[in-house]
C-alpha cells in the first residue's frame, strides 16, 4: 500500500465534472478577470467566515502584505511575528518595510503565546500576526486583549485554518483582518495560487480593493501607489466548487485525526494538543518524536510520505541572516522534532490504519 502525503488528484478527479462545467461557464462568459465569479466567491467566502468584507487577491502573501500596507505599517515599525511559522508569514512584514519580532510559541499547540506577546512590545510595535498554524486557531482572547490595551492591529494568517473555529467563531473573522491562502495544498485550495483578505472595516476592504488593481477605482485614474494581485475569475469558479465541500473535507479530516489520536496513543512521541475552545481542521496533523529523522526514512520505506513543517525556522535562514543572533529554543526544538502524518480528506480508512500501524511498528 502507498500512502502520499498529500493526494490532491484523487480529491480533483472526484469533482472533475464540477470543475469541467466551471470551466465550461467561464470560458462561454468571456470574462476573465474581476467578474461575476469572483464576487460571487467573496460573497460567499465571506458568509461562511462570518465576516463583512472578503477581497480576492493572487497569493497569500500578497492578502498578509496588503492587509499591512492598508494599515500604514512600514519602514519604522515593528510587527510581531511567530517564530515557528511558514516564512510568508515574515515576508510579508519585511516587504513593507517593516521589522519582523519573533515571539516563541506555546510547546503543548504551537501557537503564538500570549504572555510571549506582552514582553516582545515596544514602543514601535504596531501589530500582532497570529497564525492559527497546522489548522488551529491561536488564543485570541488573550492576544486582543494585549492589542486593545496597548493600541494594536492584529492580523490573522488564516492560510492554514479556513473552516477552524475559535469558541464557536471561525477563523478569518477573529481580528482586524485575516488573510488567507487558496495554494492547492491548503484546505480550500484552488488549481493554482490565490488568496483572499477578510475584514468586517469597510474602509480597508475599499482600499484593499484600490490596492490590488493598481491603486484604482475608476478606470485609468490612480489615486495611490497599488499593484496587480487578482483572483482569477476561472480559480474563482473552481473555488465556489471547493468551498461548498469544505465542510465536509474538513469533517473527513477530523476523523482522520480522531484515528491517529486514538491509535497512536501511548507511544513515545507527542501528538497534538487541543485546547478545549479550539475546533482545529487539521491541515496537518503533527506528531513529536525525538528520533524524527529515523521515523521519517522508516515510513518512507513502507510506501507513507510524511514533511517537515518545518525545517528550518525564519530566523535560521540565509535571508533572514540579520536575526540569526535571536535564540528561539521553542521554535528550533520544534524544527528537530515535528513530522507531519499524511493527511488529504480522500485518504481510506485502510491507509489511516496503515499508517498507524507502520508508526507502531517503527516505534516498538
Ligand atoms: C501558505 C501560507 C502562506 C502563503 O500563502 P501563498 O498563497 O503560498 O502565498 C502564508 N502563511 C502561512 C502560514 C501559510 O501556510
């Protein structure tokens, strides 16, 4: 039996007559860019967040940076950041001239620690970027808690957690603004890059939307300096599709990981921790093991493919040389240690327990 890390085809070829008809209806609109289904995808993108505003945009680093520009953060600013994250995450912040902080997460979820948050503010700190990573939400009653007391913006990164609830409230919908990602590998993945903005603050929304078509509202007239960061209107289409099977892919998932917890349970690793006022939609589903590296080439030889998220930590990398004076114990220990179990909302039942017990035996 083999067991691919990610199995995108089979979750495409089962809704392939879907997608063929979006196809279909795009290609007989003639309309390409910025039409009906994109705001047709916002709308209903935003409805199932629970928020206002949703704005599609190329990437999801493209919704985090917009979303900092149309707050005015830039060049004498401070933004904290986690140390364990996806380097968008940073990117995003050193695009708009900005100072990236690394704040260490919580061991036991691997979220953003709330206490970490409060010693890391100055007096330039301008805003707070939780991300709800492997498809948990952050804890943020805490976090903006700290924001409103000392004056912050908070942004989600929600490109992990489209469909996590945070005490009964989706992610996307938790802050000032979330971005999120639709990289295919995402849960509500497109057949390409995009990426949305959500925000319930009319006047960022408005001005996301100058700022991804060139800094215009009306044709050919530019009020500020913007770019060009579109959701197309065919991974649009594509994405209504995806969007009304969320749910239950992400139901699919949670079964999958209530079968790892319960087979993979008292072995020497760690598995994922879920506090009671999260509801996670396992993007992916990370265990602790000291003996990572072994475990991993080990399930390689049966036939399962398991990742790393992620191997190196921000602060470690070549473009981010200037902090690697920073000591992250959290972040580095969870760089050596995590391993990512397969996790696709196709995966059988046969293949989970395959995969259970393939650890089971590596580990006796
Ligand atoms: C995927 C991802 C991003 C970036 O999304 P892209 O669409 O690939 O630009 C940002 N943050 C996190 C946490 C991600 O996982």
């Amino acid at each position: 039996m083999k067991v691919p890390f990610l199995d995108l085809t089979t979750t495409h070829l089962e809704i392939q007559d879907e997608l063929s008809a979006a196809l279909q209806r795009v290609i007989h609109s003639g309309w390409l860019i910025a039409g009906q289904e994109l705001s047709s995808f916002e709308k209903e993108f935003a409805e199932s967040c629970g928020v206002k505003h949703c704005i599609g945009v190329a990437n999801g680093l493209d919704a985090l940076f917009l979303l900092l520009q149309a707050y005015g953060i830039g060049p004498a600013d401070e933004v904290l950041v986690p140390s364990n994250t996806f380097i968008a995450t940073w990117l995003a912040v050193s695009r708009c001239g900005a100072t990236p902080v690394p704040v260490e997460p919580l061991d036991g979820t691997y979220n953003i620690n709330p206490a970490a948050i409060k010693a890391a503010i100055t007096t330039k700190t301008r805003a707070i970027m939780p991300v709800h990573l492997y498809g948990q939400v952050a804890d943020m009653d805490p976090i903006n808690e700290i924001a409103r007391e000392h004056g912050l913006i908070v942004i989600e990164d929600a490109a992990q957690a489209q469909g996590a609830e945070y005490r009964g409230r989706r992610a996307g919908g938790l802050a000032h603004g979330a971005a999120t990602s639709f990289y295919p590998g995402k849960n509500l993945g497109a057949l390409g890059d995009g990426g949305a903005v959500l925000t319930n603050d009319p006047e960022i929304a408005a001005k996301i939307k100058r700022l991804r078509n060139y800094g215009s509202e009306v044709k050919y007239q530019h009020d500020e300096i913007g770019c060009n960061s579109r959701l197309d209107e065919l991974q649009a289409a594509f994405l209504r599709i995806k969007l009304s099977k969320l749910d239950s892919y992400n139901a699919r998932r949670r079964e999958i990981a209530a079968a790892y917890n319960h087979g993979l349970a008292n072995l020497p690793i760690t598995l994922p921790e879920v506090p009671e006022w999260a509801l996670p939609v396992w993007h992916l589903y990370v265990i602790r093991c000291a003996n990572r590296d072994q475990l991993q080439q080990k399930l390689a030889e049966r036939g399962i493919g398991t990742m790393v998220h992620y191997p190196i930590p921000p602060h470690r990398q070549k473009c981010y040389e200037a902090f690697s004076h920073y000591n992250m114990p959290i972040a580095e220990s969870m760089a050596a240690e995590l391993l990512s179990l397969p996790m696709s909302p196709t995966m059988s039942d046969e293949q989970v327990a395959f995969v259970i017990d393939s650890v089971r035996a590596v580990l006796r």
